[in-house]
C-alpha cells in the first residue's frame, strides 16, 4: 500500500507547535491546553505577559481547576532557558513568570 503522508505517529516524530500567536496576543489570555509559537520577536512584549520580549514556543497544560485554570511554559528560542507560571482562582489570576534551568 502506498501513501501520500505519514502521520506523527507512524514516523515517531515529536509534534511541533502549530498554533501561532498573533501580533497582540496577550499570554494572559492563552488557557487551553496546546503549543503556540510566536515567530516574531518584537511582537512578544512584557506588556503582552511574555517573560522576555524573545520569539519562542508556549505551552499550555490545562488543570481543571476553576475556569480557565492552567500551567504554562515558555521557551525563547534562542537560550535554553524555560519560564513557567500558574493560573487559578475567579477571577483567574496568574503569577509571576520563575525561570527554570
């Protein structure tokens, strides 16, 4: 049998972030769960709650608990470093960014 695509699955590759945060996107409001890139540096701002204005790849762990509840992670592409930070409560307040690693 012949195909014309592989999935992730059947080559063993590790899925890659395919939810692109637009210019303006407020990480504040990023809860469910997935993996966003944001592929340009001068639209990821402190203003935005991005832990450095760096183009890098989010991801999101939803926790089930109160709306909208979550972990994230992100990871500026160009250091190995990674920030994380929670989300709870209503209204759903997050804390600071810590760096890990």
């Amino acid at each position: 049998m012949t195909k014309d695509a592989l999935t992730v699955n059947e080559t063993g590759a590790v899925p890659m972030a395919d939810k692109t945060l637009p210019a303006g996107t407020d990480l504040n409001g990023i809860t469910e769960s997935g993996q966003y890139f944001q592929n340009v540096t001068s639209n990821a701002t402190m203003l935005l709650n991005y832990p450095e204005a760096v183009a890098g790849v989010l991801v999101v762990y939803s926790t089930g608990v109160d709306d909208g509840g979550c972990r994230q992670g992100y990871m500026p592409y160009n250091f190995t470093l990674e920030y994380r930070r929670y989300a709870f409560g209503s209204p759903l307040g997050f804390s600071t960014w810590r760096a890990c690693g």
